[in-house]
C-alpha cells in the first residue's frame, strides 16, 4: 500500500497484551490518517482509547511530512495534541500507522516499539525521573541515540527532551494509564512509487523562516534545526551554558534546550524555560482546548486546517507558508 | 540487452536467451546466432572458518539479480559442495580459509571444478587455490599462477598500515591500492568486448601471466579518484597496471575464475556484470541437470518468531550506533572493524519481514540460540573487547546467517521438488 504500512498497534495495559491489526481497508475508506484516528477512536470506546497516529504523507519525501497526532476523549469532549519533530516519523517506520492504547496498567509501564514488534516494560524506575533523565535512560537502555519518544512529565507529554505543544492534558491521560513513556526506533521504510517520488520532488521546499524573538534570545542562538524533511528550520537551538559562538559540538552534558512550543520562551527567561522542559511542565497549565492553542498560534491557522494537515501528515505551518494553502499539492 | 536487464527479466519469469558466440542476450531465441536458454543455476557460498564479511556481498547481488539459488555452506559442510553447480568463495583469511577447509575440501573442490563445476574465487578466494608451498594452503594448488603483488622487502607504508600488507615466510604480500580501480576486459569470451569498468579492490591477488590452460580476462588498466594509495604512488603504477586482474583456468570439465577485485561487490553494477557474464556464458556450457538438488526443498512454511525478529531488531540497534566506535581486533591474518559488524546483522534484518521461510523446527533453535550468543557479546563490546570475544561474535553471527540465508532462498518445503526449477 502507497504510503502507508496499512498495519496499527492495540496495546490492552490492563492485560498487557498487544496485538497487530490490518487496517488497510480503514485507511482507504478514509481522507487521511486523522480521520483514520478519529474512527479507530469510536471503534475501541470501550477501553477509554488513546490513539496515536500518522498521516499520508508522514515519513514520505513529501516536505515537512513530519506531523502526527495523540487523539482522546475527557469528559465525552474529543482532544488532539499536534505532534512533529520525529516522533511521527520513527514510529510510521517502526512498521506501523497508528497505535491505540486501552485501558489502564495496574503498575506503572512503558512501550519499547521497532521492526514490528512492541513490547511492555515495567517502569517503576523511571517514576521519579524527570523527562530528561526518562529520556537519557531510554536512549541507554535501548542502546541507541536515534530512539524517540513520547515522555510523560508533570503537567504534559514531551516529545523527547524538547517539550511540545500538550497544554490539553494529554500527559495527565498517559498518567491516567500508568504510562510513562511510548519509545520508537524506526528502520523500516515505506514504500513509494516512482511516479509519486517525482511529484514530491517538485512540491516548493521553502526556506528558513525569520523567528519571532528578542534581540537577547536572539544572541543564544547556536544553531537553527528543523523537523523532518522540512526547510523552514522554526527551532533554534539556545546555548545557555556555553559560548553560542562555538563551532564544535558543546562538551558540557546540558548545554542549552530547543522549545518545541515557543511559547515556553514567552517570559524571555531560558534557564526557565530548560527547567520547564526538564521537567514537562507547559507554562499553559491544563486548558481545554480541543487542539492546543498555541500551536494554532505557532501555525497560524483554524483547528479546522490543523486536522486536514494531520490527514496528510503535513505540517500546516509549512502549508500556509510555503503551499500558500494549496491543497492540490496534495493529489497524488 | 545488458546481461543485467536480462537477469532481471529472467528473475520476473521471461525466457531469456544469450547468444555464445557473440556476447548478447535476448528474450527471442531467433534473434541470436547461437542462442543459449539461461536459466537459475544453483550457488553454493563457503562462509566458514576463514569467511569475512564480503561473501555477504555475493548473496546480496545474486539476490537482486534473480540468481537465488543460493545455500550458505560452513567448514563442516564440505559434502554439499557435489550438490552446486557454481561455487562461490570470497574475501577473509586465506590461511584460515585453508585450514578451515582442510584436506577434505580441497579434494571436494578438486573433484567439483574436474566434473564440471566453476569455481568463483574474490580476493582470499583467489589466492586460496594459487601453487604454494606453505601448509595448509598446499592442499589447494590448483592454479599455477603466481602474484605480482610479492615483495622481498617492504616499502614504506603511507596509509592504513593494518591493511597493507601480510607477511608470506620472509616476504610480503603488498596491497599498494585499496578501493575503486579501472579495469580493462579482454574481448573474447565470457566478456566478449574491451571496456573499462570501475571495481573494488581490497587485498585481492594482482596476477602475473598465465600459462598454459590460462586466459587472461581483465586486466589493471589505471586509478581512479577514490582509489586509495597505501604505499607512494609510484608502487602502485609498477605493480598494478597491465596485470591480469581477472584469470581463467581451465581443469577437467569445469574451470576456476579467479578475481583480484571484488566484482560481486553490490556498490559496482558494471563489476557485477562481469561475474554475472562468467555465469550466463558457463550455464550454457554446463551438462543441464535433471533435478534441482533436494538440499533446496526442506522444512515447513513458517514465519520467523517474534523471538528472533527482536533479537535482530535489537542487535541491528546496536550494531549500527557503534559503527562509529575507534577500534579494530586482528583475527588470524584479517582486522575487523566495528563497521563490518552491522554488514552481518543487516543481511538477516533487512529480509527477516519476509512472510514465509522454508525451515525445520530444529533450524529455527539453532538460529535464536545462536543469536542470542552474538547479542549478549555485542551489548558489551569496546575497543578494548578481547580478540577472541569478537571472533565468537562474528562466528555466532555467520552461524545464525547460513542457516537463515538457506531457509530464506529455500524453494519449498520437503517433497515438493519441482522440475519446473530447471529448463
């Protein structure tokens, strides 16, 4: 199947059991893979789901084919957390499309997910730890630096060391389910047609965008980085504990922070802000919002966008800038 | 057509034809003078005591050129050789490759190469079956043609001194080049025209003339800009250009094809069409046979265990984040690198999603127990890892790899041997 593995995950942590669903059939009655999510979250009701999910294009060569999503239900109101950076990716490489998550764990537990295989790990260890110490762990006890994940800190779900957009309680949901951590390492690929690679090749690139900063941030600035496959570069990296201006790699072990979520940097305070990080505590607290609302600030766009990007994969940010909106680059 | 378009034509079912007397191929036998109907020939590779890494680019490249006949065969496995009709020996531990064999398998590949069947020799492959007079490799005088590339005493190294050179009694063995190196074909058969193609080169045999039952294929022509120099550059230009690079010697009924560079390297198609020419032009000059042999259809339809899937999954983890580790361990006359630990591990991941393998219950044991031997000594490795540690690894490794690599290219399953395999 054209990018897509056509394959979800359904872990039961009251039963610890996993098993391997076909969902081909799903994925082509649908626009995308929010959609996709959205019906995978009514056919598991039953087990209070959390559903995690990718989108057409997510891991493809397709520019900024970066995003996907965590999808669930509090208090019979739908949420969806935006995901980028690389989550999306090395989890639709691990040989699946989506993961849903039932039910809760009697102890606390982790997932460890690569080349079609997932496995429960006890946790117990990782409940005192911060998110950057679960994330040192992880990448440790995998043996392997590339590993991504989804880490639940103190009042939200961070993408890795860097935080994210979860200001919705989506980290509360992962507590809820005695769920630490969701642990990646993608080595699949996903196939592609020749046909589709050429089209792709051809979509506008964009090119690094200007970033809404103090002059004082501004000076921090080691480094500019960028989701996948993506050239818009929206995450600096801000050295605080070292010479911005240096050229090699830092030999202090923390030497600075990216913010997933600029809105961390909205006191101009970047120790803060790291410590925040560290931590996985959103400086927005919990809201209710059905989609965070500042990532809609940081996309610029309606939640309705947002989740036709989420179908594609794509992230709406990109779209708007670079696509000017143009869905007809989507058709393939 | 190229004689690559027609392996893959033949790989998705065409009938395919070359012509022996002129070098083409085709899918209409009318078209050709002298046509030939090619057809999948069964490949035995030693990838016993002595074997390095480089076998594993052999089974990738018939692989992907259709000729998957393939069975993977150790030290301890030397009756199978009467069962291929090419046998396929590469690159590692000419010395080990020697003793591993021993006087058993010299005499099985003796008798092979007399009754009919090429022996395909890269690199420690080649140099295994040329006239010596050291022991164990005396068992294997063969081929009485001597290298070029001897040296009384030793120049000045300038690059990667582990690499470039051994020591044969008093004397040396001296790779002056490593990597890509142009070589120029003869223009008769197999290869039919003169052209230059680009092949690896790493410590492979540099010819001096055959005489005799010999013929000369290909020779060193020039450098390139990858080409590597570990010794000053006016050794190398004494030394390799204009010596046979690619030699033929025939014995008996069959023949040995000897190469100094590694033309089943996967990163070198017009190299590869080379070793691909020698086996289309010998298919048509082979006694046709009237079965596939039986070691190809054994066991039951079966999907690999999730138990083995992780332990791969995991070992190829780990295999790749040290692949940048600075260390290197000597076993026997060979250095190996943490590099060439995740080539072992790759060639089971990236063909362990395959729905359906033909495997004995027994094969399947063999394969967990022997890789989890390999991941409990890979979770520990350094530089300062013991040789012998990293010997055990690599040895677990290719264990786990023959018995999985002959499942994986197995056509079926016990009593169904098919007639329909052979034209």
């Amino acid at each position: 199947m054209e990018f897509w593995n056509g394959r979800c995950l359904l872990v039961d942590l009251k039963e610890h059991k996993v098993e391997d669903l076909e969902v081909e059939g799903l994925i082509s009655s649908v626009r995308g893979g929010y959609d996709a999510g959205n019906e995978l979250m009514k056919e598991h009701s039953d087990g209070e789901p959390l559903v995690i999910g990718t989108g057409i294009y997510t891991a493809s060569f397709f520019p900024s084919g970066c995003m996907g999503f965590v999808l669930w239900k509090r208090n019979g109101k739908n949420f969806c957390l935006p995901l980028n950076w690389f989550f999306p990716v090395e989890f639709k490489l691990t040989g699946f499309d989506f993961l849903v998550i039932k039910h809760s764990s009697p102890s606390p537990v982790r997932l460890w997910i690569r080349d079609g295989i997932c496995d429960i790990l006890p946790a117990e260890n990782l409940m005192g730890k911060d998110v950057w110490e679960t994330m040192d762990f992880l990448k440790d006890d995998h043996g392997d630096e590339k590993v991504q994940a989804l880490i639940a800190g103190n009042n939200s779900l961070s993408q890795g060391y860097w935080g994210g957009f979860d200001s919705n309680g989506c980290g509360e949901e992962f507590r809820k389910k005695n769920l630490k951590a969701v642990c990646v390492r993608g080595m699949g690929s996903i196939s592609i047609s020749e046909e589709s690679f050429k089209k792709m090749l051809k979509v506008p690139r964009g090119k690094e965008i200007e970033l809404n900063l103090s002059d004082e941030m501004k000076k921090l600035i080691h480094r500019r980085n960028a989701c996948f496959n993506c050239g818009l570069n929206c995450y600096p990296f801000f050295m605080i504990e070292d010479d911005p201006k240096i050229l090699k790699e830092s030999e202090k072990k923390e030497p600075g922070f990216i913010s997933l979520d600029p809105v961390y940097l909205k006191d101009g305070n970047p120790k803060v802000a790291m410590e925040m990080l560290r931590k996985g505590s959103h400086p927005e607290g919990l809201k209710d919002d059905e989609i965070p609302s500042s990532f809609l600030k940081f996309a610029g766009v309606e939640a309705s966008l947002v989740k036709e990007c989420l179908n594609f994969g794509v992230c709406p940010l990109f779209f708007m800038k670079v696509l000017n909106g143009d869905k007809s680059h989507f058709n393939f | 057509m190229d004689v690559l378009s027609a392996m893959m034509r033949m790989r998705e079912g065409e009938r395919v034809f070359m012509d022996e007397t002129l070098g083409i191929f085709s899918t209409d036998a009318d078209a050709l003078q002298s046509p030939v109907e090619l057809r999948i020939p069964s490949i035995g590779i030693y990838t016993g005591k002595g074997a390095s890494h480089s076998w594993l680019w052999a089974v990738d490249t018939f692989e992907k050129y259709g000729l998957d006949l393939i069975f993977p065969f150790s030290e301890k496995e030397v009756n199978f050789i009467p069962h291929f009709e090419f046998l396929f020996v590469a690159g590692g531990d000419t010395f080990a490759l020697a003793d591993g064999l021993g006087k058993d398998g010299a005499e099985k590949i003796k008798k092979f190469v007399k009754e009919g069947g090429i022996y395909l020799g890269s690199c420690a492959g080649a140099y295994l079956v040329l006239y010596t007079s050291r022991a164990p490799l005396n068992l294997f005088n063969f081929v009485p043609v001597q290298i070029a590339n001897f040296e009384r005493e030793l120049p000045p190294v300038r690059a990667m001194r582990e690499k470039a050179f051994n020591r044969y009694a008093c004397c040396f063995i001296i790779h002056p080049v490593r990597d890509e190196v142009l070589i120029e074909t003869s223009p008769f058969p197999p290869f039919f025209s003169k052209e230059k193609i680009s092949a690896p080169i790493f410590g492979g045999p540099v010819f001096k003339e055959p005489e005799g039952r010999g013929r000369v294929l290909a020779r060193f022509s020039s450098f390139t800009e990858r080409t590597v120099f570990l010794f000053d550059r006016e050794i190398a230009e004494r030394v390799l250009p204009g010596k046979p690079a690619v030699i033929e010697w025939r014995m008996g009924d069959g023949a040995f094809y000897l190469f100094g560079p590694h033309l089943e390297h996967p990163s070198f198609k017009f190299a590869n069409s080379l070793l691909l020419k020698i086996i289309a032009y010998n298919i048509g000059k082979m006694r046709k046979r009237n079965s596939l042999s039986d070691i190809f259809f054994k066991g039951v339809p079966l999907k690999l265990p999730d138990s083995i899937r992780r332990l791969v999954s995991d070992m190829f983890m780990k295999a790749i984040s040290i692949g940048d580790m600075k260390a290197f361990w000597r076993i026997g006359e060979k250095y190996y690198m943490p590099e060439h630990i995740p080539v072992f591990v790759r060639a089971i991941h990236k063909r362990m999603f395959k729905k359906r393998i033909f495997i004995e219950k027994e094969e399947m044991e063999i394969i967990e127990e022997s890789l989890k031997v390999s991941k409990e000594i890979l979770s520990e490795i350094s530089p300062s890892t013991p040789e012998e540690k990293v010997e055990a690894l690599i040895s677990s490794l290719k264990d786990a790899l023959r018995i999985f690599l002959r499942a994986y290219f197995r056509r079926g399953e016990y009593g169904a041997l098919k007639l329909s395999q052979v034209s």
